[in-house]
C-alpha cells in the first residue's frame, strides 16, 4: 500500500486525540531534514480522555512493503497501528507532502 512516509514530528493521533510519536527515530533516512519511524518501534501516546481506557502506547502493523531501512519497514500514512490499553485505532494525520513509499 503507497503512502507519505510518516516522520519525528508528523501530527499522529489515537481515536481521543490524543498525539502520539515513536520512542526511537530512524537516523537512517530522512525526509524534509526529519528522521523517519521504523515500523518495529514502539510510538509514545499522551492521551487524556475523559474515561479509561486511555492510550499509553501504539504498534504499527502495516507500513511500507518495498522501502525499508537497515531492512525494517517504515511508518506511513494509511497504515495500520493499535494503542495500548484501549485497543483503539492510530493516525497519521498531518505529514511532510513530499516522499511516498510503497
């Protein structure tokens, strides 16, 4: 699946709104000077809603299938990731317009 690679500083939000990063930056390829999100790596989520079960962490399960980095795949826009506790969905909402990966 084509999508913009995600990157450090990309708008990613859980189902409360809550903003969500990756714990680890991928040095390796950049895009717009801004390291990129290895598929493996854990995201961060600073969620607060107004009931449990907030967003701790996320997982992304699908990313990019032909581009990859140290043989990882990366984050893109239009994946797939789950937050933990609430089970709820991940987005990357807003991103560098420039370089898709397949």
């Amino acid at each position: 699946m084509p999508g913009l690679l995600a990157h450090e500083g990309a708008v990613t939000l859980c189902s409360h709104a809550g903003q969500a990063r990756p714990a680890v930056a991928n040095p390796r390829v950049k895009v717009g000077g801004r390291p990129t999100a290895l598929l493996t790596v854990p995201w961060l989520v600073t969620c607060a809603p107004p009931s449990p079960p907030s967003c701790v962490t996320a997982q992304w399960f699908t990313g990019t299938t032909r581009v990859r980095s140290a043989g990882v795949p990366l984050v893109i826009q239009g994946g797939t990731a789950v937050c933990a506790p609430s089970g709820g969905p991940l987005a990357v909402v807003a991103v560098q317009p420039r370089v898709r990966g397949i």
